[in-house]
C-alpha cells in the first residue's frame, strides 16, 4: 500500500485516491447500486416474449451489481492506501486485514460461497446473521469515515 501516485479510475486497485475523489466515486457507485437494486426485471416479462431473453436482462444486471461492488472495493482500498501511506509497518498490515475482513470476505460470501453453503441452512442463518447485521454495518460506517481521515 506504499504506491503515492493519485489514481482517479473506478477500477483499479493501485495508487491512491484524495478524500474529494473518494467522496465523488462511492457516491456513484452508490447510485448506480441503489438504482439497479429498486429494477425488478422479474417485472419485464410481460413486455419481453422469450424467458431466455429476461434471464440474460437479469444475468446482466446482477452481473453488472457485482462489477459496481468491485468498483467500489477498489476504490475503498486505495482510499486506505492513500490515509495509511506512510504510517507504520504494523498499521498497513491491520488496515490489510481490516480490508479483508469488513469488505472482501463479505463479498464473496455473498456472491460466491451462500451458493455452496444451501445443503446446510443451520450455517446459512448463522452466518447471515454475523455478516448482515455485524460486518455489513461496520464496514458501511468505516468507508463513510475513510472520506474524513485525512492523508500525509
């Protein structure tokens, strides 16, 4: 995380981002996310003839969730490489782990392992419950204080 080049781009985890930067792309990415989490496309069929064609809409839009959730994932890390620059070793190492824990392990959780987890639904609620109303909300609160912490 020792990059100090500013990198202004929605997808790219090198560099860093300012505070200003930072504010303005999670914004985005948050409206984007909003927005195409309020379209139900279940609602198209009526006017899309061929189920195929509603099942692409809807791969595309999930898809599309996850690139933004990306996006945004890039976006955070290079704002705690911007704040953590040139602090100590120890300090990159916690705020790598932090990263890994409140923001990657939550995504793939969610888009990736729930899926292969349905045989035991014991384990599904368990874990629901500690990402949804544990993790989630500590690491929505901890990127909207990274946009106040300023840099060196």
């Amino acid at each position: 995380m020792a990059q100090r080049e500013s990198n202004n781009d929605f997808f790219s985890y090198q560099g860093s981002i300012s505070r200003k930067n930072y504010i303005i792309n999670m914004l985005i990415l948050s409206a984007i996310y909003i927005g195409l989490s309020f379209i139900h496309f279940e609602n198209f069929s009526d006017f899309i003839r061929y189920k195929i064609l509603l099942t692409i809409l809807i791969f595309m839009a999930d898809l599309l969730k996850f690139v933004v959730l990306l996006s945004a994932l890039s976006v955070i890390y290079r704002r705690i490489a911007d704040f953590s620059v040139y602090k100590s070793y120890k300090f990159n190492l916690i705020m790598r782990r932090v990263f890994v824990f409140l923001y990657v392990l939550p995504v793939l959780y969610i888009f990736c392992i729930r899926y292969f987890l349905d045989i035991m639904p014991f384990l599904i609620n368990i874990l629901d419950i500690i990402v949804f109303f544990i993790v989630l909300p500590i690491a929505f609160i901890s990127s909207v204080v990274f946009c106040f912490i300023k840099s060196n």
